[in-house]
C-alpha cells in the first residue's frame, strides 16, 4: 500500500490523503480523504476507478453462452455468476424448477465455492492483519509471514481451499470458469471416483472448519473492545431465506431486517426485486449505489453477505453451523451485531456450514444418477438470484426469439455493500485517523475495513445509464491542458483548474 499527499486536488484549506491502490482485495479501488490543518477527518470517499461493462458485453450474445461468459467477470467467484445466469436461463426457458438430480449438483457446486471463496479471503488476505495486528510491521503482514509464524493455521487454509477447489472440479469440470450448469440443468453426473476422493477427506475438513470458526471468535474475545467499535455503525441487512426462514445459500425468498433486527420485508420473490430496490450512479465512483425504494436512498441502504445472512435466518440447517451462530447472536446481547469485523467471525460460520452440507450431499446417491434436464414453455425473461460468498447476487435477462440476449442488468454483493463500505471507511477514518500523524499503519485500518467485506470490486464495475467520465489531456511538461467531465445527466462541463484524477 502507498499514500500520497496531494494538496492541488483538495478544496482550499483541506488536504486530500489517496489510498491507491487498495490492497489484498480482488480489483482496483481507491480511498481519498480531505483533512483540515488539525489533521481532522472532513470526507472519506471509497472510489472504484475501473469499468467493464460486462452487461452490454452481454447483448446480442445467444442465451446458452452467458452461463460461462459472465464467469470471466472474476478469476474468485466465477461459479456464483455461472449459477445465477443458469437460473437466470431456467426462467427464460421456463425450465423451472430444475430436475432434484441437477439441484443437487448445482448446490455442491455453490457450496464449494463459498468454503473455498471464504478460505482464500480469511486465511489468505485478512489473517495477516488479524494475526499480527493492525500496525504491525508491512513486511511480516502477508500470507509468507503467517505461514513462517503460524503454519498449522495457515496448512487449514490452504487445504479448505484446495478441497472446495476440488468440489468445484468435479461439479463444473474445471477450478475456474467451469461449464458444469446450463440452462435447464447440468452436464454431467458426480463420478464414482470423484465422489469418493471428496469423501475421504470431508469428516477432516468440517474438523478443520471448525477450527476456523474457533480462531475467529478467540480474536473477538481477546480484544472485544477492539472488534465490537471498529467501523461499527448501524445499518438494513439483506439476504435470501428458505421459505421456513431457514439458511440457504442457493435459493429462497428475499428478507431484510432493520438495524434494530425486526423483520420488515420477508417472503419476496426474487423475480420480482425490481420492484423491492433500485439503483443510482454518483459521479465519484463507477461502482452504483443500490436501496429498498420503500425506505428512500437515505435510509434504505442495507447491507449483504455473511454479516447479514447470519442475522436475517432464523437457523442455519446443520447442526455444528447452527450452535455457531446462537453463540454469535448471543454475541449481541439482544441487539444485532453491526461491527465490521464480525464479518470474519460470521464467514466462518459459513465455511463450517457450507462444509456441513457438502459432506451431506456427498452421500446423497443422485448424484451419481438421475435426469439432469428439465424442458419447459419459453418466457424470454428470467432473474436469477443466488447468495454467492460477498452476498447476495443478481442476474436478470431479456433474450428475443432469435435466442440473443436483448437485455443483461447485474446487481452485484459489492454492489450491493457500496454505501456500506463508504459507511465503515468514514467511521474508521474518523475513529482512528482524526487529528494524528499519518503513517502506514493508521492507513492501513482503512483497508482493514474495506477488506472485512471481501469486495470483488471488478464485478461490481457496471454502468446504469450514463457513467460519470473524467478525462484529462496533459502536456508532455504535465501542465493540463484540457480536463473534460460528463456527469450522469450527461452534461459536459470543461474545467481547465480542476485537478487529474476523479472528483474528490
């Protein structure tokens, strides 16, 4: 992580801090902050500075590609999307539901994905912070460093990553950007062979899963005043729930809790959450900003992911998993649990769960066996939602008689945790940062709390409507000469004194 002082990009009398680029977190972000003469905090802006577009790469494509080309969007989470787009499909196709043979494939699939997604982002990218300490030395806090002091824990970490890596392979064909879901289904059966390399290592990795849960609640009790503050701040939780309220990480309903915990959306469809939520552009960002329209952008920003989905069930249907999280609730004495860091905690709950379910799902004999395809009558229109490891996900698609995609709209966890991220780095900034020196350490606790969500940041790099565009010429001296801005609206305005880089 670098930082730099750049006095010319801030209003008179403040100076602006860039945190550029984030680090330990997949894509690229950035964190700008204006600081009066007294060092105190003024404004903390989280900037996504990257742009991709992948919902107009989608247009004009025939409908069974977009299962395996919306995988390109991340190298980390690339069965979540496949996932969603085949739902997404079964709708279009009306191939719903899926036969219980492809359900089940689809799920152990999932479940792969969010163990060995959760074990690469706590053990891999968050434990050297956790581990070590915030302000411990830049070059013992990495992975080299937690496996020379730490490398029992760090042996778990790899290996609960390996196995969901495997289960993966075997569902989807390959680690990374599989071909295993299709519209209406899946391809292929579990083999024999691959069913029972995966079950003799299964009891060791729930084993081993709950060790990880262990190691995140000893952080919490070992510095509670720590963990229960850091950027805590109160806010909506989001999530789907089975149609019994239960934990479900593959399909469900919509529900959402208020900051207080009480239920004020529940048993929504997922086809029909543009009716729920919808999204705006800000001119500093190209990542959107989603609310609950009931409740106004104010107001009705929530938050997604393991924080969220912990709370907003009422249990978790395995056993080991579910006696996790009453102990976790029991945590909030009555008030949910808000803080940043509990997100670690809470994502382990579901690494145990996840690795409960695949080991359950293992023994189930149709895998092996049992129609894979379902035929139905054509709608042309389809959502598909899924809670992928960062939260929930949203695919939605319009495809024409000609079988081409007219339509792709993506609402991504990050996306979806914007505002609550934006939320955490202020609460952070002004926590830890207002009015002291600068250095690397302090910096380092705003990514500490942009890295608790686990953003995926080129998912979330979509555009609604017009994007905001900065574009600057400069000479080959660096003066400036011409500094365009297009704003949402569209409009253009030219301003030759701004600085380079997006608004602050």
């Amino acid at each position: 992580m670098s930082f730099d002082l750049e006095t010319a990009a801030a209003p008179a009398g403040l100076r602006r801090v860039a945190i550029d680029p984030v680090s330990r977190v997949e894509g690229h972000g950035k964190v700008t902050i204006l600081l009066d003469a007294q060092n105190r905090v003024q404004q903390v802006r989280l900037h996504i500075v990257e742009f991709r577009g992948f919902e107009k790469f989608i247009e004009g494509r025939p409908y069974w590609e977009v299962p395996v080309m919306v995988q390109r969007l991340c190298g980390i989470c690339p069965v979540s999307h496949h996932l969603a787009a085949a739902k997404a499909m079964d709708r279009v196709l009306g191939a719903h539901p899926v036969t219980p043979t492809a359900e089940k494939l689809r799920r152990l699939m999932h479940y792969g994905q969010v163990m060995q997604s959760h074990a690469l982002h706590f053990f891999h990218l968050s434990s050297p912070d956790l581990l070590f300490g915030f302000d411990s030395d830049v070059n013992l806090r990495n992975i080299v460093g937690v496996i020379r002091a730490h490398p029992d824990i760090a042996k778990k970490g790899v290996m609960l990553r390996k196995f969901g890596q495997e289960v993966i392979r075997v569902t989807a064909g390959k680690r990374v950007h599989g071909t295993g879901a299709v519209p209406g289904g899946m391809n292929k059966h579990l083999s024999i062979a691959d069913r029972d390399l995966l079950l003799r290592d299964a009891d060791q990795m729930v084993e081993w899963a709950g060790d990880a849960v262990t190691i995140a609640k000893q952080l919490h009790a070992q510095n509670p005043a720590l963990y229960d503050s850091f950027g805590s701040f109160r806010s909506n939780m989001l999530s789907l729930v089975r149609a019994d309220g239960a934990m479900d990480l593959y399909d469900g309903v919509i529900r959402a809790r208020d900051a207080s915990g009480k239920i004020f959306l529940d048993g929504a469809s997922d086809q029909s959450y543009l009716d729920l939520m919808e999204e705006e552009v800000r001119p500093w960002t190209y990542m959107k900003f989603p609310h609950l329209k009931s409740l106004g952008r104010d107001v009705g920003w929530y938050r997604v992911g393991p924080l969220a989905r912990v709370q907003n069930c009422d249990f978790i249907p395995s056993p080991l998993a579910e006696a996790e999280r009453r102990e976790f609730i029991a945590w909030g004495r009555g008030e949910p649990v808000h803080a940043t860091l509990a997100y670690h905690w809470a994502r382990m709950i579901e690494v145990l769960h996840s690795m409960e379910v695949i080991r359950d799902l293992l023994a189930d004999p149709e895998l092996l066996d049992g129609d894979l395809m379902t035929t139905g009558e054509r709608t042309g229109t389809g959502v598909g939602i899924i809670e992928a490891p960062r939260g929930t996900l949203i695919h939605d698609y319009r495809v024409g008689d000609d079988d081409l995609v007219t339509m792709c709209n993506l609402i991504v966890s990050t996306t979806h945790n914007n505002q609550a991220m934006n939320e955490a780095v202020r609460s952070v900034a002004r926590q830890f940062l207002d009015g002291r020196e600068l250095t690397e350490g302090l910096l380092n606790h705003i990514e500490i709390a942009i890295r608790a969500y686990d953003p995926c940041l080129s998912c979330a790099t979509h555009a609604l409507g017009r994007m905001p565009l900065d574009v600057v010429l400069q000479g080959p001296d660096g003066t400036l000469v011409d500094h365009v801005l297009r704003s949402p609206e569209g409009e253009l305005v030219r301003n030759l004194a701004a600085p380079v880089g997006l608004p602050a």
